[in-house]
C-alpha cells in the first residue's frame, strides 16, 4: 500500500511500518504512541531509523520537556488535544465487560462489531471500550487530554501541533461544532488569549494530569 500511494509525510505507531518507510525512502515520524521521552530516543529515530520527526510524550512535564534537544533538521510533533489510547486488545474486552451471544471473537467480529462501552477499574477510574469496524477493541481513558499549558510553558520547542478530532466516545464534550474549535485552535497556537479561554470554555471534560505530573 505505502509503496502504491507514497505518502509525502506518514506517522506511525509501529516500527515495522517505519522499516518499511525507510526502505522505500519515504519521510515518516514516530508517532504518539511510541512515547518517546529523550533525546537519545530523537537520536535514534533520526540517525538509525532515518526518521523525519517524532512526537513527544504527553507524559513529560514542561520542565522535562526543556531537557531535550532537537536534532539539526528533525521536525518535533505534539498531540495538544485528543483521547487518551490506554491499550489495544485482540481479545474481545466487551465480551468481559457487558456482555455478548458470542463466547469468542471471529472474523465476523473484527469486520463488523461496532460497540462503545464504560467500565470501572479496580482503582475506581472509569475507562471506555471502543470497537470499531475493522478494528480491534480499544480502551481509552473517560477524559480527552488537552494542555494549553504548552504554550506559555515551552513556546518554541515544537514545530507542529496536532489536534485530534475522532469522535471516540468518551465523556468530554464539545461546546462548539469541529469547524469553529479548529479555528479557536489556530488563534490560541498564535499567542491569542480570548481564544485560550475560549477552548477552556467550550471543551468541557478534560485533563491534563499527567502533564501536570511528570514522569517519574
């Protein structure tokens, strides 16, 4: 497929996809969930793998993020607003949860299931399982993460924000339609502070927590 389409720019998750990438020369960036934390991993990325860029962990905390140092040359991604993605399972999570006519997932599941459910970990965090077409289920926290601490906290570190709009399921809900939010994105990213607090307003159910923390 990537050799058919030759995508100008592809973020991954999987490494075998950038090895795959990189043999057939295309630019590619480490995605989010590679979760990567130090600029040895931006090294790495860059010198070993011939990536182009990365994100960076929404782990880190603003004076965690001031250590790295970004390649000569090398693009640096952040997610500023999106749905947490805890784990992806190949086992059917719904089936345990709130139950199906089906003992076990086959290749019908994975076609067609579509099922959206909230479960309650032992710590009492509510999570939600999200099955989609030709997916396999997916768990994500109850929050979508937004961080507009970012700005003020580390203005020039990163080249490109992304703003993640899927509709998952989860329990933030959106005071304004796609087409506007997007707009407040773009003003807030260029230093104006009414849409700042436009965003606060109208994005309602979101964390930061992990931001806020660090990583230990």
């Amino acid at each position: 497929m990537l050799e058919h389409i030759k995508p100008k720019w592809l973020v991954t998750n999987n490494l075998g996809v950038a090895g795959i990438a990189q043999s057939l020369g295309l630019a590619w960036v480490a995605g989010p969930q590679l979760n990567i934390t130090n600029s040895l991993s931006l090294q790495c990325v860059k010198q070993e793998l011939k990536g182009s860029g990365a994100f960076i962990s929404n782990e880190l905390s603003a004076k965690q993020m001031k250590r790295l140092v970004r390649p000569e040359g090398f693009r640096l991604f952040y997610s500023l607003y999106h749905p947490i993605h805890l784990m992806t399972s190949r086992q059917c999570l719904l089936i345990q949860s709130i139950g199906c006519k089906k003992q076990s997932m086959n290749k019908g599941c994975m076609k067609r299931c579509e099922k959206t459910a909230s479960i309650i970990s032992l710590k009492d965090q509510s999570h939600i399982i999200h099955k989609q077409p030709g997916n396999h289920n997916c768990l994500y926290g109850n929050e979508n993460f937004l961080n507009l601490d970012l700005f003020a906290a580390v203005p020039n570190l990163f080249t490109d924000i992304m703003i993640d709009l899927r509709d998952i399921p989860t329990h933030t809900k959106l005071a304004v339609g796609k087409a506007e939010l997007i707009e407040l994105f773009k003003q807030a990213i260029n230093g104006d502070e009414a849409a700042h607090q436009a965003l606060s307003s109208n994005i309602i159910g979101i964390t930061n927590k992990q931001y806020l923390k660090g990583l230990n």
